[in-house]
C-alpha cells in the first residue's frame, strides 16, 4: 500500500498568535538582547564593586539610606523590591562596616531607623551613578505601555522556564 506524501513527515510549527511562523533566527535575535541586557547589569555592577569594594545590592541599599535618612528595614525591603530578610542581612553587613547606623526611637523599641554615616557617604561619593543599577533605571523610563507588553511577554518567557517564583526578589547583583 502506497504511503502518503504526508507521512512520516514532521508537520511544521504551530503559527504565533499573530500568524507569524517563528524561526530559529528570531529566537536567536531574541537571545542576544537578553545577553546584552544580562551583560549591561554585570558590568555595572563590577564597576561599582570596584569604585566602592561594595557589592550592588549593598551600594544600592546605601544610597537608598542617604536618600531617605530614618527608615526602617521594612520600608528598605519594599524600595529595593526584595525580601525584609535580605534586607536585614544587607543592612547587617552595612552596620559592621561603618556605613549605616541603627538606632531604635519611638514607642516601638523593635523597630530600627536607618542613618548613613560618614563612611557610608564618601564610599557612595565613588560610586558610578544609579547605584540601584541600569535596568531598573531603563524601565523606570518606558512609559506604561511598553511595559504592559513586556511584562506580557516576558510572562510567555517564565511560562516556558518554569523558574522559582522565590528568586523574583533576589536583587540582580545578587545572581
């Protein structure tokens, strides 16, 4: 019995919703943004590290103290967008290097204000600019749009890598 041309054929990818067949050049393309952008964040970061002897997360944490002298830990972990126990651990490390000071005001005793000491500011006075880092500073900067669509897409991304949920609040310079 004769087969049929169809048979023993791998039949061709589903199109995209848009109608458009991916290929392996697009992913490609793709592929080099995102080593761009992971390459843009390292090297931002080793420059801090090398101007301060600090780390990025800690040179960001700093600055966001001398930014706003007397907040808490609670309020530190919600600017950065990270964890309060990764905060803890960064404003730990800041304490026993002389940059930061806590001190415990108010009623609530638990609760510590932060305040940048002189250390602290002349490392930050070293630091390249935007201490917080490059990529959160591009996406301030797209308007609301842009980043409905990338937050979209970068979703159909996640959906596919299947990644712990838990790293979405490990800071960058932290990976």
């Amino acid at each position: 019995m004769p087969s049929s041309p169809a048979q023993g054929r791998k039949s061709p990818p589903p199109p995209t919703p848009e109608g458009v067949r991916r290929s392996a050049g697009d992913a490609a393309l793709v592929l080099r943004q995102f080593r761009l952008i992971f390459n843009a964040v390292r090297s931002h970061f080793t420059l801090i590290e090398r101007a301060t002897g600090l780390g990025g997360s800690q040179a960001w944490a700093l600055s966001v103290v001398r930014e706003r002298p007397g907040l808490g830990i609670g309020e530190l972990a919600r600017s950065m967008d990270i964890h309060q126990s990764t905060a803890s651990n960064l404003v730990r490390v800041l304490v026993a290097r002389g940059l930061v000071t806590t001190t415990r005001d108010g009623a609530d005793r638990r609760s510590v204000q932060l305040k940048l000491l002189p250390a602290g500011g002349r490392l930050l006075r070293k630091a390249p600019l935007l201490p917080s880092g490059v990529l959160p500073h591009a996406l301030s900067n797209l308007d609301a749009a842009t980043l409905t669509r990338l937050h979209a897409d970068l979703g159909a991304v996640l959906a596919e890598l299947h990644p712990d949920a838990r790293a979405a609040r490990t800071p960058l310079a932290d990976l």
